[in-house]
C-alpha cells in the first residue's frame, strides 16, 4: 500500500530540490530522516518536515507499521516562477527569476511494490499495442 504526502510552492528552484529528492529515494524512512538533519541545503529542511508528515499519514491514517516504510518514490515539481526586474546600464533592464517547487514523497510498506507496478505497466502497453494492429488492420480491410 502507499501513502503520501505533498507541499506546494516551496521557495527553491527544482533542480536544486531535485539533487536532495535523488539521495532518499529507495532508502529506508529512518535512513532518509539522518541524510535529511546532516545535509546542510535549503530543500533539506522542508523534505524533513514533508518526510515526517508522510511517515504520520502512513502510521495514521492506513495503519502501516513504522519500521516497514521506505520512500517508494520522491517527486520534484516545477512550481511558478516569479519574474522581478533589476536596472542595468543605459537605461536597461534584466529579469530575475524566482523560481518554486513541489514536492511529493510517496512511502511504501511492501518491497516489491514497484515491481508489481512495472509488471502492470507492461501489461497495459502489450495490451494497447495489440489493440492498435487490430485497427491497423481493420483499416486495412475496407479499403
């Protein structure tokens, strides 16, 4: 089963947050918790705080245990950019912008939750394939 959790708007660009998503994805909770309090980024703070949150909705809210949980997949998102305008020499001007992000942890109890997925995943585009020569040849045959 999975939980998630998810903040909106976070004041970092997402590819500074993405370089701290790619060091706790796939890691245990407790393991991603100690990666997140020593890592001296912006991005750390708020995926400590979003992490706990989604360890409470899990335990909570879909009774998993604790210690079973890993992070299943952490998710960057681009957010809105702010455009602010700075004077430059001869009466120009530059743009800066202030970029966002979203961030979404999703946990898992069960390891083999993503192979399960993957093997869902392959069976739904074996099926849309076939599906698309029939008509291929459906199209065919009234012509």
């Amino acid at each position: 089963m999975k939980s998630y959790a998810i903040v909106y708007n976070i004041n970092v660009s997402y590819r500074k947050a993405n370089l701290v998503c790619r060091l706790i994805r796939g890691k245990k909770v407790n393991d991603a918790l100690t990666i997140l309090q020593n890592l001296q980024k912006k991005t750390a703070k708020f995926l400590n705080k979003l992490l706990s949150s989604a360890i409470a909705n899990a335990t909570n809210n879909h009774a998993m245990n604790n210690n079973n949980l890993y992070i299943y997949n952490a998710i960057v998102g681009q957010g809105k950019t702010y455009k602010r305008m700075t004077p430059r020499a001869k009466g120009a001007s530059n743009v800066i912008k202030k970029r966002h992000c979203h961030l979404k942890v999703i946990l898992s109890d069960d390891p083999k939750e993503k192979e399960k997925d993957l093997l869902l995943i392959k069976q739904r585009k074996q099926k849309f394939v076939k599906d698309k020569n029939k008509n291929i040849i459906k199209k065919g045959e009234k012509k």
